[in-house]
C-alpha cells in the first residue's frame, strides 16, 4: 500500500509541475470549452418566449454546471497514446513495473488541479455579470454532483482509452473519437438539456452513454428531475462494458504492437 501511496504521489506531483510549466495554454484550454456559454446565451433569448418547460434563469443556470462538468471531463488520452503507438514511444513505458494508462491518468487528475483556479474564476465572473442566475445547492446535491461528475469523467475517460488502442491497428484512431464527437455533443446535454427534446428521443438516448457524461450531473446539481439509481446504474454498466473491451484490447493489441516490430 505505501508503494502505490508513493508512486501515486509521484506521479500527481510531477505531472502537475509540468502542466504548471503551461499556464497559458492552461487558460486557452479552459476558454476554448466556452460553447455551453455560448448556447446558455441562444436558448435563454428563445426561453423568454415561454414555449420551453424551462425559464430563462433556469437555462442560464444549466448550462454554467454543463460548463463546469465540461472542464472537469475533458478527455485527450486518445491523441496522447496515438502518438505513443505510432512514433514507437510506448516501448520504453511497457518496460516499467506500471501500466502506462496511469501516466495518462495521473496527467489528466494533474490537469484538473492545474485547471480549477481558471474554472472558479470564470464561474465567478459569469455570476458577477448575471447575478439573477445564482444560487446556492443543498449539500447533499452538491456532493452527488462532485460523485457523478467524478464518475463522468472515469467513464469519458474509459471510453476514450478504448478507442485509442485501435492506434495498434490503425493510425488514425482518433477518428474513432471524431465520429464519436458527433453523437456526444448532440446527445449528451452539451448542446441543449434532454428536456427540451420530444419523448421518444429522450427515452432512447437515456440508454446510451452520452447523458450520463454530461446532463445527468449537471441535472442533479440545478435541480431538473433524474433517475439519480437509474442514472447511476448506467454508468456502472457502460462503465464494465467498456472496462472489458478495453482489457481484451489492450491483450490483443500487445500481440499487435510486438508483432509490427518484429
């Protein structure tokens, strides 16, 4: 156990004073995952005509949580580990006493760190320019909201290390993650709340992945009503069904990988 505290803390710790190194690319990593903003503008112009179940304020409240859930999920193992693959840099980590997925992990958790001084600072500019939208969360939304966002981003994580060791087969596979990208922005809530779709869709996209990954936690947090069991479930579920994809993946592509340098 003080092994694993010990390489645990390393990494954290080193990785967080490289991505310190960037603190401006930092900031522009943070604005560029500024289009929940930008819609929070479009739907609450269209909410004031009352044809939505949701209030202007109610709009504006959404989507600064899908803005923070957003800063807290951003995934880019995919980039990183094709890279690795196809420029012959993953060798030297498969020769560690470590799977090399926690360097990318500790990067990521390193990241947020790095992150969140720039998210806070937003989120209080965007209070101070429209303070009707304030409010105060109950403590135990809150951390509902700390545990699902959690688990979101485990699971966007998860999905996206799948789709990366297709880079033993291809490479291209963040054209995997591309295509991926089209569904994800028009089903997970990032572009408008699953309230404001018809009730077919709505019951069929709450099958899928996409919700849970961006609407369900911010759902909890400004109070619209969810599944909180089922919504879980959910994401447990997708959560083992990619976990076994990945693991069976990650065996084969080995054969892959040693096999190309033969």
């Amino acid at each position: 156990m003080n092994r694993v505290i010990r390489t645990a803390t390393t990494l954290l710790t080193t990785y967080y004073a490289y991505m310190l190194e960037y603190r401006a690319e930092l900031i522009l990593w943070a604005l560029s995952g500024s289009l929940p903003l930008i819609l929070m503008g479009v739907w609450t112009q269209a909410a004031q005509g009352g044809r939505f179940g949701l209030g202007p304020v109610d709009l504006a409240r959404y989507f600064i949580t899908v803005f923070v859930v957003r800063q807290i999920t951003v995934v880019w193992v995919i980039w990183e580990f094709e890279k690795q693959v196809v420029q012959g840099k993953l060798s030297p980590q498969l020769l560690q006493p470590l799977d090399p997925v926690w360097h990318h992990v500790a990067s990521h958790l390193s990241e947020r760190l790095a992150r969140l001084p720039f998210i806070v600072g937003l989120v209080i500019l965007f209070f101070a320019l429209y303070p009707q939208a304030f409010w105060l969360p109950s403590l135990s939304k809150f951390l509902l909201f700390a545990l699902t966002a959690s688990l979101a981003l485990a699971l966007r994580f998860l999905i996206q290390y799948t789709f990366a060791l297709l880079a033993f087969w291809t490479e291209r596979a963040s054209a995997v993650e591309q295509f991926w990208l089209l569904f994800y922005l028009f089903l997970s809530g990032l572009i408008a709340p699953l309230e404001l779709f018809p009730e077919p869709v709505r019951e069929v996209v709450k099958w899928t992945p996409f919700p849970y990954l961006v609407h369900f936690p911010a759902a909890i947090l400004v109070g619209l009503p969810v599944d909180v069991m089922r919504g879980l479930l959910m994401m447990l579920a997708w959560g083992v069904l990619f976990f076994v994809c990945n693991r069976w993946l990650w065996r084969q592509g080995l054969k892959q990988y040693s096999g190309m340098g033969a």
